[in-house]
C-alpha cells in the first residue's frame, strides 16, 4: 500500500505543481508523478530536518514543504523536458 499512496500523492503533487506553474508545461504524466512523488519525498526531508513532520492534527508544514519541492522539480524537470526533446527534433 505504500507504493500506491506514494504514486496517488506524486500525482496529486505534480498536478498541483504544474497547475501553478505558469505558461504550459511538457512533461508527461508518468514524468510529472514521479517528479511529484521526489518532492514529496523531499519536502518530507525537510520538514524531518526543521522539527515540523510529525506535529498535532494535520501537518500543515510538511504538506507545504511537499508541494513547493514538486514545484521546483517540476519546474525543472520541464526545462530539461523541453530542451531534451528541442534536440532530438532538430537532429
């Protein structure tokens, strides 16, 4: 089971992530989930190494950690998507 919550979260974090983003995005889906399930991962990191993950009722915190690593990876991960792919339809 946590394999499936992992992938629910990466998706709901990368749609999330790419919703905000401005402009349009390139990547795939599977690209997007993933990259969302390594800022949840990471956000969580973080919010370990701040004292905020496990807190009293909902984790607030480590909810907005989470989603602003999804954020940055996304956002990157799109710049290497479309400059990756750039290349391959000039060659």
């Amino acid at each position: 089971m946590g394999w499936l919550w992992a992938i629910i979260v990466g998706l709901v974090l990368g749609l999330i992530a790419k919703a905000i983003i401005p402009g349009k995005q390139h990547l795939p889906l599977w690209l997007t989930v993933i990259l969302g399930m390594i800022g949840g991962i990471a956000g969580n990191a973080i919010a370990r190494a701040a004292g905020v993950d496990a807190t009293s009722g909902i984790d607030w915190w480590r909810h907005v950690f989470q989603l602003v690593m999804a954020i940055i990876l996304v956002g990157l991960g799109d710049r290497a998507w479309s400059a990756a792919t750039a290349d391959r339809r000039r060659a």
